[in-house]
C-alpha cells in the first residue's frame, strides 16, 4: 500500500469525523459504519491505522519500534474489545 491509499484513508477519516458525505469506496463506507456504530474515537484509530502501516516496512523493527507497535495496535483494540 502506498501512499495514495495512506491520503485515501486521510481524506476518508477527515469526511467521516467531520459530517462530510463519504466517499462511494466499499472501505471508506464500511469504516463509516463501524465508526458510527461502535462509538470510535479519531486520535486512537489513526494511531492504530499508522502502526499498521509499519507492517508495510520492509526493514525488521528495532525493541523500541516493536514495543510502540504492540502498544499502537493490541493495546488499543484490546481495550476496546468489550463491545
């Protein structure tokens, strides 16, 4: 995934917080709906959706990189799988 997709999902998450229609993509509607429906809070699932990203890194993660990693996506959505 490049960095057009990265500007897609910034553009999708800007028109979804913001009350702006969402654009027709299958992803983008889908995230609308979850975020609608689950209460989902921006600052939290852009820092999920950036360690995500790291994934895509070729080079291997130093301890630092893979604690804020592990912290950035697990700790997060196990905090949050009560719902």
């Amino acid at each position: 995934m490049g960095s057009g997709a990265r500007r897609l999902h910034g553009e999708a998450l800007e028109e979804i917080f913001h009350d702006r229609p969402v654009r027709r993509h299958p992803t983008a509607g889908a995230l609308a709906a979850a975020i609608d429906r689950r209460g989902v809070e921006r600052e939290p699932l852009e820092t999920l959706v950036d360690a995500r990203y790291r994934e895509l890194v070729a080079s291997p993660m130093d301890g630092k990189d893979a604690l804020t990693w592990a912290r950035d996506t697990g700790g997060w959505s196990g905090g949050r799988s009560t719902y």
